[in-house]
C-alpha cells in the first residue's frame, strides 16, 4: 500500500514538474515571438496613408504626433494610443487608425465643422466649443454670446431669425443673449435689434416689413433699432449717437 502512495507520489511530481517546463517553453517561446514581432527593422512601418480633408490640422501637427509612434514595428505600435492622440488634437472631430499588412498605416481624419464664435472659442453644429483663445482670423461665422450652458439655445435662436432676415434679402452676423435673458441681435455695419425676451419672431418680422420703406436707403446710416414697443419700435441713427 505504501508503495502505491510512492508511486502516486512520484507521478504527481512528474507531472507538476512537466507542467512548469510546458508553461516556461511557453513563456519563453512568447517572449521570442514577441521580440522578433517587435523588430522595426523587420517588420517596419513604410506607409502612411492619410485620409482626410482638411484645412486647419497642419502637417507639422501630425508629423509630430507620428513620430512618437513610427519608431515600433508593423505589430507592437499602439493603434489605440494614437488613435487617442489624435483624437485629442484640436480641430480633430475624429479619428480612426487601422493597420494594413504588411507595412502601411492607415489613418482617417474628419476635422471639427465650426458653424459660429462663442466669445473666443469655435462652436460646432452641436454646440461643443473648441480652440478657445485660439480663434483664426479672417473667419466669415456669426458672433454669438450668453450664459455658457446656453450655447446651444442661443445658436438655434440664430438660425431662426436668420431664416426670416433671409426672406427679406437680409443677414444677420452675430447674436447675444444677455444675463436678464433679453435678445440683441446683429446686423452689418454693427446695427443693433434690441428684441427683448418674447416674441423674438414676430418682432423680427415688424422689423423686416418696415425695411423696404423706412430703412433700406439710409442702412449705412442705421446705428440700432428697439423692438420691444408693442406697436411700434425705437429707431437710434448713427448721427445722432454722434452728438
């Protein structure tokens, strides 16, 4: 009987020792295959292909958040970490990075659409606001102002004014919505439409029908325009604002 418990014993041995062999071969054999996959010179990256349409990411810009990574192999670079670190780059909307065997890298960029300022930040269609501080000049896009957790009511109070100004042939460039609530909106020339807090519309259109008549020839003279009269509206000529 005790012999029996020796070779149970022994057998249990063996088979615990051949066990640790298995998983070291293993092991070792992953390591192996791990350094050989991560030979850049081996398995390098030659290709980059960029699809994208844009206009405000730069070269320089990409070029430095490639190089970071260029220097792994085909295998081991990190598609998910640049594939964040692009999507971290300003005007980046997103990004998508996918590995084509056997050498080529193929990156898909889509830049951020801006469709109005917010102060000194871009606002996109969905209200989000980016490269504060950092606003590019020359950019022909509404001016919008008001309570930051408002961005997005203020921006779709513009686009339906800017639907009834269209109308009568006009354009409106920016809108604030001040802290009592009370609606300004922006023509050319900095000509103010002081709308108050209701009836944004129907007073708009009080405005627009009474342009032809009242307005049209003397808009260059035209300094801002109160609406909040329930028959009537307060008309400020620049020459006036000059005495």
């Amino acid at each position: 009987m005790n012999k029996n418990r020796d070779v149970d014993s022994g057998n249990l041995r063996y088979i615990c020792w051949l066990l640790i062999l298995t998983l070291s071969a293993m092991f070792l054999a992953c390591r192996l295959g791990y350094y050989y996959a991560s030979d850049a010179e081996r398995f390098p990256i030659t290709t980059i292909k960029v699809a994208a349409n844009y206009e405000h990411v730069t070269h320089k810009e990409l070029e430095g958040v490639l190089a970071k990574y260029l220097s792994d192999s085909f295998f081991t670079l990190s598609v998910g970490g640049l594939q964040n670190e692009l999507n971290e780059m300003s005007w980046i909307d997103t990004a998508t990075v996918e590995r084509v065997w056997p050498d080529t890298l193929k990156i898909r960029l889509v830049e951020k659409k801006p469709v109005a300022i917010w102060d000194n930040a871009l606002m996109t269609e969905d209200g989000r606001l980016f490269n504060e501080g950092a606003v590019p000049e020359g950019l022909n896009l509404p001016k919008l102002k008001g309570p930051l957790s408002q961005q997005e009511e203020v921006l779709q109070v513009y686009e339906n004014l800017s639907k009834i100004l269209s109308m009568y042939g006009l354009n409106a460039t920016g809108l604030h919505l001040r802290e009592n609530q009370s609606w300004v909106l922006l023509l050319g020339n900095d000509i103010k439409i002081y709308l108050g807090k209701k009836e944004l519309e129907e007073r708009l259109l009080r405005f627009c029908k009474a342009y032809p008549a009242v307005f049209a020839e003397k808009i260059e003279q035209l300094s801002s325009v109160d609406l909040r009269y329930p028959r009537g509206m307060a008309v400020q000529w620049k020459q006036q604002t000059e005495r």
